[in-house]
C-alpha cells in the first residue's frame, strides 16, 4: 500500500499468516513451499497476506481474522473484486466477527508507532512456533 511503511511488526505478521495458513492461498488452493529457516524462500514471495480492511486501518491492521493468505492472483482478484472480497472474508470470520471489524476498521487508533515492537515480537514469537 502506497504511503505506509512496511515495519518490523508487518513482516512477523506476515509470516505468521502466511504459516498459520500452512503456506496455501486461502482461496483457490495452491500449496507454496513450506518456510526453510535460513534458507531460500523466493518461491513464497507469491503468496501475500492479504487484508480485509487495509493497512492504514491501525486498529485491525494486526487482526489475524483481518488477514489471509492469497497468491498473487487471488489477492488482486479480491482487490479489485470488495463485494467478493468482503463476502470472502466474511464467510471466512462469521457475520458477528467481520461487522465487528468492520466497525473498528472506521475508529482511529494513534498508538500503532509505539507499540510496534511489541507487535513484532508477539507475531516473531507466534510464527516461531508454527515454524
């Protein structure tokens, strides 16, 4: 997303999505390469963690029911698809769970720079263990 820099926190969030999801497009169903710890990991490099609500929304923007993975495709598919992305990730969530962030994806939450090195740390530490 054009204008947000991708921190610390956002690469461990990431990473977790995408193990959580054991390296597999939540959408059409193609498998990646399992993570090599130290290795070479280019061929992951297609599979994104694709946001409901984007980035720029601080409050959900480290959600995990507000992030999937998706290869490629499947995200721009759904990026230039919201009616489909949002029943996507509704379907996905539960009705209760989604309007739920669809209503704090609108509050403002200032605090995202501060707590950035706790953020990291949690995903570091949750993807570790998926690992």
């Amino acid at each position: 997303m054009a204008g947000i820099k991708r921190t610390s926190a956002d690469k461990w969030f990431s990473d977790y999505i995408r193990a959580r999801d054991n390296w597999t497009c939540q959408r059409c169903g193609r498998k990646f390469p399992d993570y090599i710890e130290g290795g070479d990991n280019t061929a992951l490099g297609g599979l994104d963690n694709a946001h409901c609500f984007t980035r720029g929304h601080n409050l959900v923007r480290f959600e995990p029911n507000n992030a999937v993975a998706l290869c490629y495709g499947c995200h721009s598919y759904l990026d230039a698809n919201p009616t489909e992305k949002f029943s996507f990730f509704e379907d996905r969530v539960g009705t209760e769970t989604f309007e739920d962030m669809r209503i704090k994806s609108h509050l403002p939450y200032k605090g995202i720079k501060k707590d950035q090195k706790e953020i990291a740390k949690k995903y570091r530490d949750l993807f570790r263990g998926l690992i």
